[in-house]
C-alpha cells in the first residue's frame, strides 16, 4: 500500500489547481508588496517595508483602518444578535414563519448591486422616501418615537428631529455626511446580513432536542431566559461559532454597498479595505500598496480563523 | 408523601384520541409501570402527570392537590428521559446540581461573579456539593464527576439522568423507557438495581415501558393499556396468572400465550381440538377462545384423548429452556410449547409430537375477548 503512487494522481489536480489560484498569487502579492511595483512598468526596486509604514502612518489608510474596524465590529454583534432573535421569534410561531423567513431572506438572495442602488434612492437626502417620510411626520407620533421624546431626559424642544423639523426640515444627509454615512452604510450591511443568521440559527434551533427543554423544565428552569441560558444559548454554541466567523470574514469583504453608495466618501469615512484596494490597485494602478493592504487583509482573516479554529471550536464542541 | 391520581384523563390531538378516560390511584411509595405496545398512548399519560403535555379533560392530583393549572416545574417530580436528556455542555457535577441551583439559589444568587456576593450562597453551595457527593456515591458514579456526559458509556449516562432526578428528592418519580437504549445485559442488570433504589428510596416510581419483562420484574402494580384504554391495573402475579381480557394475556407473558379456537356446549363443557376441558365454562352454547401459555404444554409420549398432535416447525433453543413452534395437526393453529432440555433435547424440526395440558392452567375468553369464568361446580 505505501508503494502505490495512486495516491498522488488523485489528490495532484487539486494541488495543482490550488497552488496556481491561490497559493502562488497570494506569495505573488506578499513579493510585490515590499517592492514599487505598478502593473505596466518594466522594473521594479526593493523598497523594504515603505508601504506598509505608509499603510500604519499616512491619514488615509488610518482611516481605512478604522472604517474598516468600525464596519466590522458593529455590523457582526448586531447581525448575529438579530438573526438569533429573529430566529427565536419565527422559531415559536406556530404559523407565519415562512412568510417572516422569506421578508427576512430576500435581501440576501437579491443582489446587492441593485439593492445599493435601491437605497440610494430611498435615503437621497430631498427625493428619498425615509426623508420626506420623516419631513411628514414633524410634530407628529413619528417624531415623538424617533425622536426619543419618550424618553425622560429629552427635552422634546431640542431632540434632533425637532431640531431637524424647525430648521427647515434639515434631516441628515445619511450617505454625504461624515458623522451618519458610516452608520447608514452599517444599517444596509446589518439589513443585508442578519437574514443569512437567521436561517442559520433556524437550521440550529431545529436540531435541539426537545427532550432538554422538557428535561430544563422538570429541573426547575422556569422562565424563557433559564432555559434559554441552560439550553438554547449551548446547544447553539457550533452554529454561533460558524455564524459569527462567515459574518465577519464577510463584512471583511463588504464592497458592493461601498462602491455604489459612497465611494469611500466623505472624506474616507466610509473607506473600508476591499474597497480601498480596488481603488489603488485597480483605479489609481498604484498596484504594490495594493498588494500591501491585501496581505494584511489576508492576515486579519487568517488570524480569524485560527482563533476560530484552535480557541474557540474547543469550548464549543461537547 | 407521594400519592397522583388520574381522574377521567382525555387525551386527544386533533381529532386523534389518543388516552380515553383513564383512572389510575398511584400509592404512595408504589412502583407503578404503565406498559403497553408503542403509540398506546402510555408515554403521553406519564407527560400528563409530568405537566409536559396537558390533558383534553380530566384532573391530575398529586398528594391530593389538584395541579391541573400548575406548570411542571412547580410539581416537584423528576423524570428520566429515553434519551437521558443529559446538558451535554455541563460535566456530570454540574448536570446533578442543576434541578438543586435552580431551585435553591434565588435569581440574584444565579448571576455570574456578583451572585457570590451573596451571604447566604456559600451555605447554600455547600449543601449543593453535599447532596451531590452523596448522590454520586449511592450511584456509584463519583469518579466520574469531572467529565461530560460525551465522554460516558450508555449505562453512565443512564446512572447520571437518574442521579439528576435523585438529588432532589422528588415527591415522585417518572421514567419514560429509561432502559431502552441500554444493551441486553446491562438491562437485566439495571432493572435489580432500579428495583434496589426503589426499595431504598421508598419514593413512588411511574415508569412507562413497552418492554412487559421489565414491568413484571420490578413493578409492584403493573397498568396495562393498549390503544388509549387501561385494560388491567393489578400485580404482575396477577396480570400474568389472571388476566382480564385477550388482549392483557397476548401483550404479557413471552413468548406469547397459545390461543385455540373452541366452543362450548349447553352444558359448559369447553372443547377445542380434539380435546374437552375438565372444568365448565360459565357461558354455555358459544364460540370461544382458550388461551394457554407455552409453559403450561407439555411435549408427552401419550397419545390419549386430552393429548393433540402436531409437527415442529422450529426448535428455539434459549438453552434453560426450548421452546417448539408446533403446526397442529388440523392445520389451523401453530403453538408454542416449551420443553426443558434434559428431556426434550433429541426432538428436532420436523417430528412429531404429542402434547398434553397442565391441568387447571387455561384460560377462557369470548368474542369480545373478555374473560370468561370456570363455574365452580
């Protein structure tokens, strides 16, 4: 058996496969990142670790850090949550659900280039429907809910919607405006993704037996929330793990809402990698600062995996 | 204390009516078995008195208290599941100290690091542990309290679901199939040890089985039901020596009891076969049914009028016993008989035999398949 070289033929159009799609352009980019490299010249000099020190120092990519950061960690907590809660809820009716999955769904199966542009219509800040849906609402039940006059300490005087409603109905600019346009792009990543965790966590919660929530009850676990802690939140610990590493690795991704929405724009608030590295080394043909942010790119999502994969696949699996 | 009652229990799902009008008085302190085929709706009964299911009609009370309203975690009983139903995320310790954190512990006690703030927690913990070792040692399963049920053998996990019912001291406890998914052996095996915690415990026991060995061994009531219907609620003696209906005696006892077709004449006098039975039937000129059990055929040299003749069809042999399928004579029956061994063992597939009846032993049931009595006289 260990003669045999069977073996290899079977496994060598994979490898091969793997080692020219993958592995090669990936040592490829490694390799031109620490050169000036730009696709089209003839040479090219070794220029060490410049881009990357331009890439941690220059406004521009610390900004596209921390776009990138602030996407990811609001987008993933918030699209896992929901897509539990929603799964829960459409998980303990007794009909409706499929109707609730598919609203819930559809985003995710519809593309996201037309759903982009969808939004840019809908929140276009004087011709957009949640504009003039809120310029209607002044004074109105709209503006005491939205406007958190329901709260204690909001003077209903000086919230922002009343504010908005007083200036000359000066409601944000949501996608041209530096403090809201990357919450609003957030808001499309979170409306886009919890519909895939929902059906993840339905396909999990299906798969619970029965028998330990009849077993929780006759322990004494009365209310949702002890059995919920003692067995939904557990059992469900596989499916949350697998859920929260796809989400991130594709908010990572995020592109298409970026591209057509707001091009990174304003002023690089919402410039996140992906579409940073579209734009230097496919736009500008700046290819080896490219190649540099793709590498740590890569990084972040290797680094990802292995904590998914040798830190918390321990603590999950039973 | 630990008394439940069943009064008038319905039980229908949708329009399937699956528990008909059951009355069951379980004693304090009795090992009560409900046993019947699957899909009797035995499973369903003990998830009424459980609180897991609700009944169409009827009252469940438990020690005189009718708890029809009240939900199941407030009846204080603790069930063993089928599956054991173990927290497969917690070790075996903190499996046996769930039903104890959850009930003792107050919802402040229960939160992470600020519930140890709690003064009265640490009194409360220790006695947790206690009852918990104590437990672990009358089930013999202290050495493995730091692992997960993943890691135990079936009969771990079994000991382990009891040791969770145990801990508590439960007003009663309900177990549904909790030997079926063991191995032939170590079921023979927990049936004495169930039987000795039983003893020990001296707390009442409802356990579901389709299994009619286990509820002869360990019960000490037995309630039979098929289809919906409690047909027989008695000692295992007497269901298996006395049964009421056709039915009781096929479900119970195996192999299965011997069932000949036969009537009886104006004056009583039953005959079937070839054979007349010495005692008189108490309903006169009808068609009957005569049960016998296989132990209560012999294989004879004998050949006489209270003997019929047959061929063997295929020797079981189970080594303290052999049983022999026999096609009788006449073509319409085929019966079991048993032999022993050391008297039987030259007979082979394909002879043919005599075989006589214990006497006093039959048992009569009429169309309905209701018992008919022997007259006295």
């Amino acid at each position: 058996m260990h003669n045999s070289k069977a073996h290899i033929w079977f496994i060598a159009p994979a490898i091969i496969l793997m080692i020219i799609i993958l592995i090669f352009p990936l040592f490829l980019a490694g390799g031109i990142s620490f050169t000036d490299y730009n696709l089209g010249n003839k040479t090219f000099e070794w220029v060490g670790l410049e881009n990357y020190d331009k890439m941690f120092n220059r406004k521009t990519y610390v900004k596209m850090i921390w776009a990138t950061a602030t996407y990811v960690i609001v987008v993933v907590p918030i699209s896992v949550v929901l897509g539990l809660c929603a799964a829960m809820l459409i998980n303990s009716l007794r009909f409706g659900a499929d109707i609730y999955k598919t609203i819930f769904f559809l985003p995710v199966m519809a593309t996201l280039l037309a759903m982009a542009i969808a939004w840019e219509f809908t929140l276009h800040p004087t011709l957009g429907i949640v504009n003039s849906f809120l310029a209607n609402g002044c004074g109105g039940v709209r503006e005491f809910i939205l406007g958190f006059h329901w709260l204690p300490w909001v003077d209903s005087q000086e919230s922002w919607y009343a504010a908005a409603c007083a200036n000359n109905m000066d409601f944000p600019y949501w996608l041209k405006q530096k403090n809201t346009a990357i919450w609003t792009v957030c808001f499309i990543g979170i409306w886009q993704a919890f519909g895939f965790n929902m059906v993840l966590y339905l396909a999990g919660l299906t798969s619970i037996p029965r028998e330990l929530y009849q077993a929780a009850e006759m322990d004494g676990a009365k209310s949702t929330w002890e059995q919920f802690k003692l067995v939904t939140w557990p059992m469900l610990g596989p499916t949350t793990l697998f859920v929260v590493t796809i989400t991130t690795i594709r908010t990572f991704q995020v592109f298409d809402t970026i591209e057509i929405l707001t091009k990174g724009g304003p002023s690089k608030t919402t410039y996140v990698m992906m579409y940073a590295i579209f734009e230097k080394a496919i736009q500008q043909n700046l290819t080896s600062i490219g190649a540099a942010i793709t590498v740590v790119f890569i990084g972040f999502i290797l680094v990802l995996t292995f904590f998914q994969r040798y830190v918390i696949e321990k603590r999950v699996h039973y | 204390m630990g008394t439940i009652s069943l009064k008038n229990i319905s039980k229908s799902f949708g329009s399937t009516q699956v528990l008909n009008n059951l009355n069951v008085d379980i004693n304090d302190g009795e090992f009560l078995t409900l046993v019947g085929p699957s899909g009797c709706g035995k499973s369903t009964l003990l998830r009424i008195i459980a609180g897991l299911e609700q009944q169409t009609s009827g009252d469940v009370l438990i020690d005189n208290k009718n708890v029809n309203r009240v939900r199941a975690s407030e009846r204080d009983l603790a069930m063993v599941f089928q599956s054991y139903a173990l927290y497969p995320h917690l070790t075996v310790r903190r499996n046996l100290e769930t039903p104890l954190r959850l009930r003792d512990y107050n919802a402040f006690e229960r939160l992470p690091l600020i519930g140890n703030f709690s003064p009265s927690k640490k009194e409360k913990t220790e006695s947790i542990n206690q009852l918990v070792n104590k437990t672990s040692e009358t089930l013999k399963i202290s050495e493995l309290l730091d692992r997960k049920p993943g890691q135990l053998s079936g009969g771990q996990r079994q000991r382990v679901a009891l040791g969770r019912a145990m801990v508590r001291e439960p007003v009663a406890f309900l177990m549904d199939e909790p030997l079926s998914n063991l191995d032939a052996a170590l079921r023979v095996h927990m049936r004495s040890e169930l039987s000795e915690l039983h003893n020990s415990l001296k707390t009442t026991f409802v356990y579901v089985t389709h299994d009619q060995a286990e509820a002869l061994t360990m019960s000490s009531r037995m309630a039979v039901m098929i289809d919906g219907n409690l047909l027989q609620l008695d000692t295992p003696e007497e269901v298996y020596d006395n049964p009421s209906s056709l039915s009781v005696a096929q479900f119970v006892g195996s192999p299965k009891i011997n069932i000949f077709k036969g009537t009886s004449d104006s004056g009583g006098t039953v005959g079937f076969l070839n054979v007349n039975l010495k005692r008189k039937s108490s309903e006169s000129n009808t068609d009957l049914h005569i049960g016998i059990r296989p132990e209560h055929l012999e294989i004879t040299n004998e050949s006489n009028e209270n003997t019929f003749s047959g061929t063997v069809a295929y020797r079981e042999n189970l080594g303290s016993d052999i049983f022999f399928h026999v096609n009788i004579e006449d073509g319409s029956n085929k019966i079991i008989v048993r032999g022993l061994p050391q008297f039987t063992h030259q007979i082979s597939n394909g002879s043919s035999v005599n075989i006589k009846r214990v006497s006093d032993k039959a048992l009569l049931f009429n169309q309905a398949g209701m018992r008919v009595q022997f007259t006295n006289a």
